[in-house]
C-alpha cells in the first residue's frame, strides 16, 4: 500500500510504503511532527476506488492510503 499526502493543489506526494493501516497512521504522525502541525483530530473515509482518505484538520490538505 502506498500512503501519499494531498495538497491544496490536488498534488499527490508520496510519503511511504506501509503494510497496514496501522503503520500509515504512524507514517501521518511522524509527518505532522516533523513539520510541526498538531492535529486536533483525525477522520477516515472511504472513496473512490477504494482509497482510504485521512483528514488531519487541514481544510485543504489529506493523507490518501491507496490499497491497491
């Protein structure tokens, strides 16, 4: 699975190569912490083509976990 990060451009970077949703969770904290933005909460959904969408608090901005 690969975890990207979505910008307010509709930019998709990838952040890591994770096995579950678990180590992507880790993957979202470390990224947040080294950019020093604190969460204040966090939210999942499922979208199109079964791609699992993390929003962090950022009106703009998501994590995306692509499972295939």
């Amino acid at each position: 699975m690969k975890l990207y990060f979505n910008d307010n451009f509709d930019t998709n970077t990838l952040i890591a190569n994770v096995d579950s949703e678990e180590k992507a969770l880790s993957e979202i904290n470390k990224y947040l912490k080294k950019h020093k933005y604190v969460s204040s909460y966090m939210r999942t959904w499922t979208g199109k083509r079964g791609k699992q969408w993390f929003d962090f608090g950022s009106h703009t901005e998501f994590f995306v976990l692509d499972k295939n």
